[in-house]
C-alpha cells in the first residue's frame, strides 16, 4: 500500500497543503472550522500519520521536552517528572527522561544528547552546582528551565519553591507544641551551596530556632535525601542518650526512614517523639502516623516550568527566578491531634 501523504490529504480535504499543514500544527496560521473539520476528516479516513522526523528536520525542533532529574525512583522526582509530563502532554509535547544520579557527568551526558535532538526545551532538575552543565548549556545557546534547584553555577530562568519559609514555617508549628528544641535532619553537603533546597530547608529550620531563641548547635545532622539511609542514621541517632524530642527532616523521604527506625526501637511518635518532613509526597498521607509536612505545588511549577521551556506564546513576561508558595499540611506525626 502507498504512504499516504499531506497531498492526498489536501486533495480529499479539498484544500492546500499548507492548510493541512496548520491543521496538524494547530497554526502558525488560523484555519475555519469547518475546513478543520474536513482536514481531519480526511486524515481519519486515509489514516494519514505526520512524518515527525521530516517536521523536526525542517523546523529544527523536534515536539519533545528533555527532563533531566537526579534519581526518578525518589518519590518527589517521581512525581514531579508525572506532573512535567501531564503539563507537556496538555501542549502536545512528549518528555525524555534521564537520570543524573546526582553525578556531574551524567547530568552533562543527558543535556547534550537531549540538546543534540534539537528538544523544544529542556526541563533541567540539576544534581548540583556544575560549571560544566552551564558550558553545555550555552554551547547550545537552549532554552534552559531550572526546575526545584537553581545552582549558582547555572543562570538559566528558574521555577523554585518557598523553601527556606516552608522550613521555618513548620520549624515554628513543632516549636508551638511546646518542645524544648527541634533537631533538623539535613542533607550532606559540607559546603551549603545557595539555591540548593536542602540547604535552604536548613537555613529555614536555623531561622525559627535563631528567633526562639533556641540554640543550634549539635542539633544539625546529616544525611543523604532518601529513607533508607535516614533510617540507618535515625537508628543511631533515636538510640543514644541524646535522642531530640522533635525531629524536622529536609525530605519526606528521610522522615519516612525515621519513622521506620523509631517504629522498630519502640519509640512512641508523637509521644516521644515529634517527626515532621518536606515536600508532601503522595505517601506522607499513608505513614504511621501521619506524616505533617510542607507541601509544594507540584502541578503549578510543572506547568510553569514547560511553558517557559517551549516559549508559550503570549506570556507575559517573568522573573528570572519565579518562586511559588507553600502550604503547611498539619498531621498527626507532629503532635497534633487526629482531625488536624
């Protein structure tokens, strides 16, 4: 059977090509109703499929989005690669995805193979701060959108949430419980690198005690962002003799490690122990108990975040750095009653 092609589908349609052409691409150019409705007719009916790799050629674009992220089995990666996804979906583009593995060089391997496809945009989540990723970068001359992080090393525009409120915000709702102090439960870093969330979560926790009145010292520690290493530390650290009443955790992630090792060390939470974490991922709900926490929104960034990488036509000018609120979510982890 011969390949169907956009002629025969204007000659059906009855129509040119080049309104063919605008049916498919949903412009540059505005086609009537009706003449869409014949164009579409006829593709259905010759089942006529577009040849994305000669649009590509010809546009120098291709109608996809690279999404790099440190590691899509985290939870909060998850779901904001879903939520970047479900954005691109809703403007007609498809997403790759590739992990970094919080390493530099994969981070740089992903950004020039995506770049190399002639993506539409890049949806950059960074593993940190890395001269050669904003090398890469403006080799390309891409549209670059940091997403969550915005290293210092990379002056792309960047979609960032209120992390340092956010920490400070549920810092002072554990303080509010009466505890004397609120230990924090950090990242690795031994160099705080502004614009790193981690970090900031810290900056926000130092904050809330600073104003309290509350001191910090030896209340810090560290660990890497995922539960299963928060559970190996939270062992040792619930096991001493200086166990904290209350507990901060930079990610969810970490509090659900916790709450594992303090589970199996017998330790009551709230009662003996007050846990809070960052970032309200699906599962924060389903933990025993509860899991109070900050929530982001990761829909709004998501969708910010493809519009500024594609160029959506028509929006109005941003802020280099564009920072979207957070809200409280109040459980029971923290203290608080059952209906809170």
């Amino acid at each position: 059977m011969a390949k169907v092609t956009r002629d025969d589908v204007a000659r059906l349609a009855g129509t040119s090509t080049a309104v063919v052409s605008y049916v498919i691409n949903n412009g540059p150019r505005p086609v009537a109703a009706g003449t869409r409705e014949r164009v579409l007719a006829a593709i259905k009916e010759l089942g006529y499929r577009p040849d994305r790799v000669a649009q590509a050629m010809a546009s120098q674009r291709t109608d996809l989005i690279g999404l790099i992220v440190p590691d899509a089995r985290h939870a909060f990666f998850a779901e904001m690669a879903h939520a970047v996804e479900q954005a691109a979906a809703e403007r007609g583009k498809m997403v790759l995805v590739g992990n970094s593995d919080y390493r530099d060089e994969r981070e740089v391997h992903y950004l020039r193979a995506f770049l190399g496809m002639r993506v539409s945009g890049l949806v950059l989540i960074s593993q940190g701060p890395s001269e050669n990723a904003a090398a890469e970068i403006d080799a390309w001359d891409a549209r670059v959108v940091l997403l969550h992080r915005r290293p210092e090393a990379v002056d792309d525009v960047a979609v960032v949430t209120d992390d340092v409120g956010g920490a400070r915000q549920v810092t002072e709702h554990m303080l509010g419980h009466g505890y004397p102090y609120v230990a924090c439960l950090g990242g690795m870093e031994t160099t705080p690198e502004k614009g790193d969330p981690v970090t900031d979560h810290v900056s926000g926790w130092r904050q809330a005690m600073d104003e309290a009145g509350i001191g910090t010292e030896g209340r810090l520690f560290q660990c890497a962002y995922n539960r299963y290493d928060a559970y190996h530390v939270a062992l040792d650290l619930l096991s001493g003799p200086d166990r904290p009443p209350a507990l901060v955790c930079a990610t969810d992630d970490q509090a659900i490690g916790v709450l594992r090792a303090a589970r199996e060390l017998r330790i009551d939470v709230p009662g003996e122990l007050a846990v809070a974490g960052f970032d309200d991922v699906k599962e924060a709900a389903l933990t025993d108990p509860p899991l109070t926490t900050v929530a982001t929104d990761r829909q709004a960034m998501a969708h910010a975040a493809v519009d500024l990488a594609i160029g959506e036509p028509g929006a109005a000018p941003v802020d280099r750095v564009r920072q979207f609120p957070v809200t409280l979510k109040v459980r029971r982890s923290c203290g608080c009653g059952p209906a809170a």
